[in-house]
C-alpha cells in the first residue's frame, strides 16, 4: 500500500500484480505489472497512471459509468479545485457488476456500489474488499456533491459492502484499512 493523496494498492500473488488506484508513482522495486484498475475515475486515483501504464504495457480497467467524468476531468477539477490534471490514462477494458479480476492464484470480484461517482467499484476478494471512496475510518463517507455523485446510493452501496462477513479487512480510498466489524459500529444502518 502506498499511502498519498490518495491509496494505491498493490496486491501481488505468484509472481503477478494488480495495481489499484495508481495515484501515486510507482515505487523502484515494481518493475511490471499485470493489470491496473481504477475503483472509479477521480483524478487523485489515477494522477501517476500513465507511470504504471507503461510498466504494464496495458492501460486501465474501470467502469465505464466514470469514463465521461474522466475525459472532462482536465476541464471541471480545474474549475472546482483549480488543479491541473493530467488528461485520463488509456483505457484498456471495462469493469462490471459480476466481472471477476486474476491475480496469480486470487480472483476478485466486481462490485457496482454508486453514490460517490456514478461507476465506483469494488473489488471483493477472500477475505478482503477494496471500496474506493465509499467509506473511511472513523464513519467518514465519500463525497455526493461532486457530478454523478448520489447519497441514496452510496448509503445502499455501504450497506451492501457492509453484508460482507464481519472479519472482512476493508481498504479504502484514502486513510487506513479496518474491518467490517469495525465499520458497523461506525455506521449503524441495517445490513
Ligand atoms: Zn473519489
Ligand atoms: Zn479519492
């Protein structure tokens, strides 16, 4: 995990990565990576992408209800944050509720949990489930007021993701990991 303006996760199993999130530079000791993928298209995920593209050789997968958002990204993030932003990476496929992504012998699955941007994802694996900016530490919740953002949904979305088993290590975002356990007592909504 590389902490920064926003988390990358790199998750290695036989050899193989996945890179999620590559909103930071890839560190010296990553020399290829198998697939890169974007929780959803905000520009603080995927800020050093093209570094990692061409690590992997292969552009991003994400899903494709983020992809408009991050072609004007350049454009609004400017106007709203006055940040410049590098134009969105190549796109090499997309994700979908039900997709499962391959990492050596792990094999995650494709969550469609909305609210925070229209095609935020997760990806649930054995044990573990990275959420984008679904939810934080301490019952902190992903912005609604950006475009596409919608809070029926993401308050839905947290309540599918808090379904999962109660051991389940959940990775955000941004700040620290913790378990569903954890998560419910921070957010008592009825899973
Ligand atoms: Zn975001
Ligand atoms: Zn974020």
């Amino acid at each position: 995990m590389i902490k920064g303006f926003a988390n990358t996760y790199i998750v290695e199993d036989e050899g193989e990565y996945m890179v999620i999130d590559p909103g930071n530079p890839p560190p010296e000791n990553v020399e290829k990576v198998s697939v890169l993928v974007l929780t959803h298209g905000h520009f603080d995920h995927y800020m050093h992408a093209e570094d990692w593209v061409r690590l992997s050789g292969k552009g991003v997968l994400l899903h494709p209800a983020d992809l408009p958002m991050m072609e004007e990204a350049p454009e609004w993030v400017m106007r709203y944050f006055g940040i410049p932003v590098p134009p969105p990476p190549e796109v090499e496929g997309y994700l979908k509720e039900g997709d499962t992504v391959k990492v050596g012998s792990l094999t995650f699955t494709v969550w469609e949990i909305p609210g925070h941007s229209p095609g935020s994802i997760a990806l649930v694996g054995e044990g573990v489930v990275f959420t984008g900016d679904l939810i934080f530490e301490m019952g902190g919740v992903g912005r609604t007021d950006l475009p596409g953002g919608d809070e029926d949904a993401l308050f839905r979305s947290i309540r599918r993701v808090l379904s999962l088993p109660e051991s389940t290590l959940v990775y955000p975002g941004h700040g620290n990991p913790f378990t569903v356990a954890e998560a419910k007592r921070w957010f008592p909504v009825q899973s």
